[in-house]
C-alpha cells in the first residue's frame, strides 16, 4: 500500500492542483462560447438583424427561447451519450453542431434560416456547457463543486464583456456575416484540446477527485472503479427523478432566478438605447463590468463551498432583484444604468454556477448525472422563456415593466429556494468513503 501525496483540500480552498486547473481552464471555454453566439451575442446580432430583415425584436427572440425549449430534445440525448461514452463524446458532438449552427447564424438569408440556426445553436450549446461540465464537475470536483463552477462560469462574463463591442468593431470592418469565422475557430480549437487532453475523471488523468491528496493512490482507484459501477446502477431514472417533489423546487426556484437574468442581460443593449442612452454606452458597460462579472461568478461559488449553495443563491438574488429595481426606475440616468448593468453582470456570472451545484449537493457524484439530465432540461425551459418574456412584455409596456416585473418573479423565486431541502438524497465520494 503506498503512503498518501498530501493533505485534503480546505473549505473554500482553490487548490485543484495542474491537471484540476486545466479542466477548469477548459471548461472557462466551454461556457464561453455557450453564451458568446446565442446570449449575448443576440444584443448585436438582433439589433443588426431587425433592419435586415425588417421584423420586431420579439420576432427574432422568439428563436432563442424555441431553441431553450427544446433542449427537452437536446440535453437528453446528450446525457445518454455522456453516460456511454463519457462527457467528452458529448463536448465534442455539440461543439461539432455549435460551428454549424454558428456559420448559418451569420450567414442567413433569410428569417427561416436564421431561426433554425439559432434553435439549432440553442440546442447544442447545453452539450459542452449544461452536460459536459456538469459531469465533469461531479468527476473531478464532487465536493467542491460550487468553487469549481464558480471558476468555470468566468467564461459568462468574458462573453458578456467582449462578444458586444466585438461585434459591433467586427461589422464595421469585416462585415457581419466574417464574425462567424472567430467562433467557428475557436470551437475548433477546443475540439482538438478536447479530444487529445481532456480526461472524464481524475483517476482516468492520474489526480484525484477534489485534489484530495489524503488517500492513496489505490484508494483513489478503488473509489474510480466503485464510482463507475454506481454509475451504471443509479436507483433515480427519470421517472423518479420526476415524481421527487425536490427536483421541481430546485428547477422552478433556479430556473426562475435564471430566466430574469438571461431575459435582461440578452436585451440590455436595447433596454438602455430605448431609455434614450448611444448604442455605444450599454455596450461600453458590458465591457467595463467585466471585472465585476469575474468577481461575482468566483464569489458565488466561494459562498457555496463555504456557506452552503441556498446562501449562496439568496445572495444573487438579492443582487438581481436590486439591480433590476434600479435599473428600471431610474434606467434613463448612465449611473443607474452602470449600477444596474453590474449587478445584472454579477447575478447572471454568479448565478450560473448555483443550479449545477444544488443538483450536485442533492444527488451526489454517482447519480448526478440522471437527476441533471432532468433538472438541466425543466431549468433551460424556464430559463429560455426569459428571454421572450422580457421582449414581449417590453414591447407592449415598454423595458421599465419588464424589469420591474423580473424583480418581482425573484421574490417569488426565493421563496421556493428557501423551501428547497438541500440534503444529499444521493450517493458520492464522500458517503463511499464513510
């Protein structure tokens, strides 16, 4: 029996080690690209398109939140080939439908084409954001898997921070359809680093899940090849994950924080141009907030690995809620505006990370991956719907109702949160080892 490598990592701490890093790394990517063309790139490419095509915006989003809704098709599937193949066969099959899908974004001809594929993009961008790092978080970061998203979701903001004032430099210069190529090559790239480094569990790459250098080597395997069986004997199929009362508060109150800040963040450019501010000042924010995404996006998932994932979630809330008051009131005024746009940056970085880590919390490592399959899908329909709703009841009451009535859906959302029972129904590295 060989000796241990070291000490188990402290609450709150970052120390993944090399090869935990690179996953994290990597799955900064992942979700980079999975907002980058179909979340906020929409504030450019809808903009652009509206004159195109001559449509209302609300004719354009209705895309999105199509394509949100069929991930019940998408996430599914993708979980099946997860299971059988590892999270990396999922990764690499959607990114392969994300370039597609991205090249025909940019490239249409028409409004027929351009919603296939966006609902297209939609659907696929789950597989390397929602399933691939949901299950590699629970491989490689079982306990630890707050911090771990709280990491990873950096990609959120970095999106959010460039891919507008990109767009808008890229349609100045090269022209609109040339700013596929960007994405496109960047999702061929990850494909290629994907395939050749990435690993579905630490044991697989030689580390240990959480950087838990305590046990020994053996252990680690020992638990690797227990974990593998669990996997494929998990007692929560889809039926029962549905009929589990606390799958539905975690989908509705997660799904329902999310759906207000992808709803705001997806329209923020059009909001301010509409309360009278250049196109060029909302997009100037976003870019200026970056910092404050980052932050936020990391300290959500601090507070849940100290604190607990439902402090976790109350504090982005309370964060959305504010932001969105103020926003809407006062929307008009460039400070408020600012003041709104960062807590709008903090909550969606932030928030992004907390519905993967309830579900990871509840059902363990071992049977992560059935419950996710099912919570991912009732959370991205719900989440998807912002987006129209934030346009639709704009359209008919203008953006300072639609903000206001985003506020009052996060009450409501919390309440549900705070009545969610968070306590691991599931099995996991933890509950093998006592």
């Amino acid at each position: 029996m060989s000796e241990t490598t070291g000490k188990k990592p402290k609450a709150g701490s970052s120390n993944f080690g090399s090869k935990g890093w690179f996953i994290i790394l990597i799955s900064i990517v992942y979700f980079y690209l999975s907002t980058a063309v179909t979340s906020d790139g929409l504030n450019v490419i809808n903009n652009y398109l509206v004159g195109k095509f001559s449509v209302s915006m609300s004719s354009l989003t209705i895309f999105a939140t199509a394509g949100g809704w069929l991930t019940l098709v998408s996430i599914p599937l993708f979980t099946k080939l997860a299971n059988a193949k590892g999270a990396k066969s999922a990764i690499i099959s959607s990114l392969v439908i994300f370039i597609f899908a991205t090249y025909f974004i940019y490239h249409a001809d028409s409004l027929i084409v351009y919603g296939i594929a966006m609902t297209l993009g939609c659907m696929a961008v789950v597989g390397f954001s929602m399933v691939g790092t949901g299950l590699l978080g629970a491989n490689w970061f079982p306990t630890k898997k707050g911090l771990y998203m709280g990491w990873a979701t950096f990609g959120i903001p970095i999106s959010a921070a460039s891919v507008s004032i990109m767009q808008q430099a890229m349609i100045n210069t090269i022209g609109f359809e040339n700013i596929s190529w960007f994405f496109i090559g960047i999702a061929v790239l990850t494909i290629i680093v994907t395939f050749f480094f990435v690993k579905n569990n630490p044991e697989e790459a030689g580390a240990f899940p959480d950087n838990d250098q305590s046990m020994t080597k053996e252990k680690a395997h020992q638990i690797w090849e227990r974990g593998e069986e669990l996997k494929r004997t998990s007692p929560w199929d889809a039926s029962k994950v549905l009929h589990y009362s606390e799958t539905w508060k975690i989908a509705i109150g997660w799904g329902v924080l999310m759906m207000g800040a992808s709803g705001i963040i997806a329209q923020f450019v059009t909001a301010a141009v509409t309360w009278g501010h250049d196109i060029q000042y909302p997009i100037m924010l976003l870019t200026v907030m970056f910092p404050v995404g980052l932050f936020f996006s990391w300290f959500a998932g601090y507070l849940d690995d100290k604190f607990g994932v439902k402090n976790a979630t109350f504090f982005i809330a309370g964060l959305l809620c504010f932001g969105a008051v103020i926003a809407g009131l006062f929307g008009s005024n460039a400070i408020a505006l600012a003041v709104g746009g960062g807590c709008f940056m903090g909550a969606m970085s932030g928030g992004n990370n907390l519905t993967m880590s309830v579900t990871g919390s509840k059902f363990g490592r071992y049977d992560f991956n059935n419950a996710w399959a099912v919570i991912s899908v009732i959370t991205r329909i719900i989440s998807s719907t912002g987006i129209i709703l934030v346009s639709l009841i704009a359209d008919k009451f203008g953006y300072t109702t639609s903000y206001l009535a985003v506020a009052v859906t996060v009450i409501i959302a919390s309440f549900v949160i705070k009545a969610t029972d968070v306590t691991c129904v599931g099995r996991s590295v933890v509950n093998e080892e006592e």
